[in-house]
C-alpha cells in the first residue's frame, strides 16, 4: 500500500482497537442494510468511511421521528447506524472525484454498497475494473434480490422483501395475517449476513492474498433466517399457518395473561412443562390426557392456555417471571421498547453508549451495541455520528457538490 493511499484515508483520528483494527471500510450504502452493516464491522474495530453525495449524503440523514433534525441532515436513523464513522463527499461523475475516490478504494480493505444491481458497473466501477486496481478488495454489493436473476432491477425495500419472503403471512393471526414485523428485519437480517460474508473474506484473504466478491441477496438472508417455518415446509411439507403470539411447535408456548398483564412462558420441555403446573397450582393439568405429552398438548393447546390463564390471574407478571425462571421454566414480562431499553441486564452489559450530538450543543445521544462482548469488553462506536462532509479535509476528498448516481 503506498504512501498516498495511507494518506488519502488520514491521520487525524486515532487507531481502533478491535478484532477488526486496521481494516478499512468504504461505505457506499444508504438507509438501513448497507449502513447497519458497515456499523457491525465498526463495532468490531473496522475503520469505516461513509462516501455521501455531495451536498445531500445518506437519505437516512432525512429519516426520523423529529422533522427538525431531518431536515438538518441529522435524522435518528443516520444516527443510530454511523456513529464512529467519517463522512466524505465524493462525486463519481465529476474527474476530480473520481480520483480522489479512487486513491481512497486503492488503500480500502473493503467495499461496501446496496446500489440497485448495475449501478456501480455504469459508474465505471465493475467488480472487474475494482478488482484489477485493488486485488485484496473485499467488495460486498447488497441488494433485494442478488445481482442476477429475473427480479434482480426490481426496486425494494424491507416491506416488499417481507411480503416476498412468506414472513408476513405467517405474522398475526388467522384473522389478521398478513401483518409487516413491527420493524425492518429484512434490512437487519441482510446486514447482518453481510458483514458475516465480509469477515469470512478477511479470513480467507489472509491465507489466499485475494479478495472476494460478495453477492448479498436480502431475500435470501431473510428465508434463511425464518429457519423452522422454511425448513418444516421444505423438508415435511408442512406450511406454516399464522399462530400470533403462539410457538407452533410446543405447548404451552405462547403469551399468557397475569394478574396486570401480559406474560411470556416457553416450557417446552416436558421437565418445564411439569415444574409450571406445580407452581401455579395446576398439578392436575399434569394427569389430564389431554395434556399428557407434547403432541397431546399441541392439539389441545386452547384449552390448556384457558386453564394456564386462569391459574396465573393470582400474581403480576413480574412475579410469576422471577418465580417461574428461578425454577427453570423460560418466562418472561412483555416489554415496552421504553421498558426493554431501560432493562438493568442492559445498562449492566454496557450495551448503549451515549455520545455527543453532532452539533455545538450540549445534547446528547444513545446509540446501541452489537451484543457482542469481546474479552470482557463491551463493543461500542468511538466517537459520534459524522455531519454531511465533515471529514473532506482529513481525508483529502475535497470536490463540487454534484449528484452521485443512486
């Protein structure tokens, strides 16, 4: 790697730590996908760039809750997935910035972006041309359906992958289904899988010398995901039916009613299922045929949670939680996002970070983690989230403000 390219990445933030320290991260994505995955590499040490259009940048920057820092260019979904990373504006059309990115892509490890199919072809970019400048690149390109295939120009977004993928027909009720998951699973579930596909590479770079092209489809990601109610159909035919709040493959295993409110128990197990019946009073329920074993209780599985329901109406949800997890049976509150933010096991585990707010206020902001704890440690960005172009200096990418092909 040559001096100019060391030099076109800059020198003026301190080195990562991490499992990924040193690993250089280009980010061309927008909204969710690309933009949760490039956060993941970072979580783990990566130093990531986001390359924006000039004078407009990443459309989650206008995406929130809060129409005032939508309109500044600081949108709460900007925030949640590019804190720590830095921002430069960078016009592939325009000859000036073609170089500057390029300096930038020869000294990149990876390459990252959820363009439609085509695009960075028709940006003069194609994984042939990146690849014969930049033989170690690991380029990961993620899109609804895969870079081929009939439905490969097809614009999508996580709603319509939902719809594709079977998820929404089985989400709700018999009476309510189909119904969207109550966040964008498919964009999480595709950015995840990416970044696993990307470390893979790094892996395999390190033994090969060569980089990889990585074809990321979000439909596929998501129906591998769905696990049982794929593989249930594909390898016993049996199609998934909408079951709510119940698990369809054990009893009882669903949402139950307390004395306040709503509760979580999962006794999936024989042992559980006989360790719940005795401490809510029911130990009879245990000599009933009808609940004798786990198929039996599937089939009778209203009956069973009208007898469970009136048995719990003696204590609140959060006692029968400590109760019942203290003797081995999987119970839990239903949470409010407030509430499971606020969780001790949370704070405990160090999983949100506050940061400062990307202006010259005294505002703050909390971002969250990975999951993931690396000898001990919790993951977390190092500094805030980049305002539009905020590192074009540093890195040495200054250019007009034209628009980048989307």
């Amino acid at each position: 790697m040559s001096a100019d390219h060391d030099r076109a990445w800059g020198d003026g933030v301190a080195p990562r730590s991490g499992l990924l320290a040193g690993v250089r991260v280009l980010d061309l994505t927008n909204v969710l996908a690309g933009p949760y995955c490039t956060y993941q590499l970072l979580l783990l040490g990566a130093d990531v760039t986001k390359v924006e259009v000039p004078g407009r940048g990443d459309l989650a920057r206008q995406l929130g809750p809060d129409p005032e820092l939508n309109r500044r260019g600081l949108g709460a979904s900007f925030l949640a997935q590019n804190a720590g990373k830095r921002s430069v504006e960078v016009d592939l059309k325009d000859p000036a910035g073609r170089e500057r990115f390029e300096l930038l892509l020869d000294g990149a490890d990876v390459l990252v972006e959820n363009f439609r199919p085509g695009v960075m072809g028709r940006l003069g970019y194609p994984w042939e041309t990146l690849r014969a400048r930049n033989p170690r690149l690991v380029y990961c390109a993620i899109s609804g359906f895969g870079q081929s295939g009939p439905m490969s120009q097809r614009p999508a977004y996580d709603q319509i992958v939902q719809g594709l993928s079977g998820m929404m027909s089985i989400t709700g009720t018999v009476d309510t289904a189909p119904l969207r998951v109550g966040f964008p699973i498919c964009d999480t579930v595709g950015g995840l899988v990416a970044a696993m596909a990307i470390n893979a590479a790094l892996v395999s770079r390190e033994r090969t010398g060569k980089g990889a092209h990585l074809d990321v489809s979000m439909l596929e990601a998501s129906l591998s995901a769905m696990g049982w109610a794929v593989s249930n159909y594909l390898v016993s035919g049996i199609e998934p039916s909408p079951m709510g709040d119940q698990n369809a493959t054990a009893a009882p295993s669903g949402t139950f009613v307390a004395a306040d409110g709503p509760l979580n128990i999962a006794a999936n197990r024989q042992e559980q299922f006989e360790v719940l019946c005795r401490l809510v009073g029911r130990q009879d329920l245990c000599d009933d045929a009808r609940f004798s074993d786990r198929e039996s209780r599937k089939v009778h599985r209203a009956e069973l949670n009208a007898e469970l329901n009136r048995a719990l109406q003696t204590r609140s949800a959060g006692e029968w939680e400590e109760l019942l997890s203290t003797h081995g049976v999987p119970a839990a509150r239903v949470l409010t996002v407030r509430q499971a933010v606020d969780l001790d096991q949370l704070q405990h585990r160090d999983f949100f970070t506050d940061l400062p707010f990307p202006d010259d206020s005294d505002r703050t902001v909390r971002v969250a983690g990975s999951g993931v704890r690396v000898d001990g440690r919790a993951t977390a960005p190092p500094r805030r989230a980049p305002r539009l172009g905020e590192h074009n200096e540093e890195l040495s990418v200054r250019g007009p403000a034209a628009a980048m092909e989307a």
